[in-house]
C-alpha cells in the first residue's frame, strides 16, 4: 500500500465539504414591468435572433493559453516517447507532420477536450452579451428570482408555453421588478 494512501478518505472528505458548503447559484431572469405576455415573447424571440448576426471568435487570451497547453502536451509527449537513440526534434517532427498551426485541436484527445470547452465558453460569452444588450435596449432588467421562485421554475421544462406564462407572471410584476433588481450587473 502506498504510504500517500492514507490520504485518500481526508482529501475525499475535504472535497466533499467543499462542494456541501458552496451556495446553489442564483438564478436570474430578465424582467420588464408591466410587458403584456404577447411582447414578453416577442421580444425573447427577436433578442434571440440576434445571435444569428453576431460575429463570434476565440478570444486573444484563450488563444495564448491553448498554445501554452498545446506546447506542453508537446512536450510531455516527447519526452515520453524519448529514449537514448530517440531525437526529441524527430518527435516533434513526426507529431507535427499532421498537425498545422490551424489544427492544434487534434494533437491529443485531452487537448481537443479543453480546446471545445474554452472556445465554447468564448462564444456563449459573447451571443450571452448580444442577447444581454437586445435585452437592455428594449427596456428590460436582471432580477434574481427568490429561492422559491427558482424552485418552482425548475417545475417547468425549457422552452414550454407553460414555462414562458410562469416566467412573465414573475418578470412583468413591477414589485418584483423593483424588489429584485440585480444592481451590479455589467453590460
């Protein structure tokens, strides 16, 4: 048995308090006083349409981070496949054979995984400002749903008519509009 092995249950236990102790994330939604059911709809669908238009990229910081981990992986493979009669610059060279500058998501299945989701999380991040200021341009507000109100709409599933009416009873009420504005939300 290895000597680290007696570790195992407290670095369990420790991120299992972790994960106990964090707070659920607040829920939000975008709120309008007094929008009849029939705008609120319209202007969710047109606010999402946006995003059709929106021009999207991988971020320059995400870029530099994707090439430092492409390189590495690069380097950890060399040195893994490197012997006494091996060349390191003949590795790279036969891994990079197949593998343009353009192509850097294929060199390892690992990386190819964190390729999608940081690019992935470039793009929501940038449809989720469009739709934010279609949003804002049309009047409407962050609120944060209370707790009960986050229960309750999770009782209704994504894009039902059903969800849509529970949804405006909440984001067109004005006392909730002013009572639950979010205050620090960033355009």
């Amino acid at each position: 048995m290895s000597r680290h092995m007696h570790l195992m249950p407290i670095l369990g236990l420790l991120a299992w308090s972790q994960c106990a102790s964090a707070k659920p994330e607040a829920v939000e939604s975008w709120a309008k006083s007094g929008v009849s059911l029939q705008q609120f709809v319209a202007d969710s669908r047109e606010c999402a349409d946006t995003s059709k238009e929106t021009p999207v990229y991988i971020e320059a910081e995400t870029l530099k981070v994707l090439d430092a981990l492409s390189s590495a992986q690069l380097i950890s493979v060399v040195q893994q496949l490197s012997g006494p009669e091996t060349s390191a610059l003949k590795v790279v060279e036969d891994i990079s054979v197949t593998n343009s500058e353009n192509d850097i998501a294929r060199r390892s299945a690992n990386f190819g995984g964190k390729f999608v989701a940081m690019t992935s999380s470039d793009v929501r991040g940038q449809l989720q400002k469009s739709l934010d200021q279609c949003l804002i341009d049309r009047g409407y507000i962050r609120i944060q749903l209370t707790e009960k109100q986050a229960k309750e709409l999770k009782r209704f599933k994504r894009n039902t008519p059903e969800r849509t009416v529970y949804l405006h009873s909440i984001d067109s009420d004005q006392a909730v509009v002013k009572n639950q504005a979010v205050t620090n939300f960033r355009k």
